[in-house]
C-alpha cells in the first residue's frame, strides 16, 4: 500500500491547489474547508474578503476541525465533492 495518497494518484499537468481551514469533519471521510480571499471592489476600491466551502475527500480521515490544509483538484467523487486533501499544513491548536 501507497504510503500517502501522492504516491497513489497520477498528475498531469498543473493541478489547481487551494489552501483554507477545515471548518467541519462531521461526514465521513470527509471535510468542509473553508477558503478565504481577498478581492478589489471594482467601484470603491476597498478590499474586501470573500469566502467559499468547499468538501474535500480525506481518506485516512487524519484532517480535524481548525486544521490549515490545503487541497488540490480531483475527479467528481461524488454530488459534491471534486477536492481531495493534499497536506496538512499545520495543526489546530
């Protein structure tokens, strides 16, 4: 068996890597990541930040809740999920 899911899976080309905070681990085998960016309101010029959720597949389910991780893009899984957890980056306190 594969030691971590890298070695696993083939990429090609430049896969898409997002970085947020897990903000749910209740599924199974699966986490709600929270991504944060901050954009340029085109009118105002204030900057204002925005936010999205997004599921990611977390196979050995080793993600807890306030986890910074980060995610790369995947085949749909499932309805919902189209991420998969790449790496932890750094443990929730």
């Amino acid at each position: 068996m594969a030691k971590n899911a890298e070695e696993t899976v083939k990429i090609q080309g430049r896969q898409r890597v997002l970085k947020g905070t897990v903000i749910s681990t209740k599924m199974d085998k699966t986490v709600v990541v929270k991504i944060e960016r901050k954009k340029r309101h085109p009118l105002y010029q204030k900057v204002v930040k925005m936010a999205k959720k997004y599921h990611a597949h977390d196979e050995k389910e080793i993600a807890t809740r306030g986890d910074f991780i980060s995610i790369i893009a995947t085949r749909p899984l499932s309805k919902t999920k189209r991420w998969r957890v790449k790496e932890i980056i750094e443990k929730a306190k």
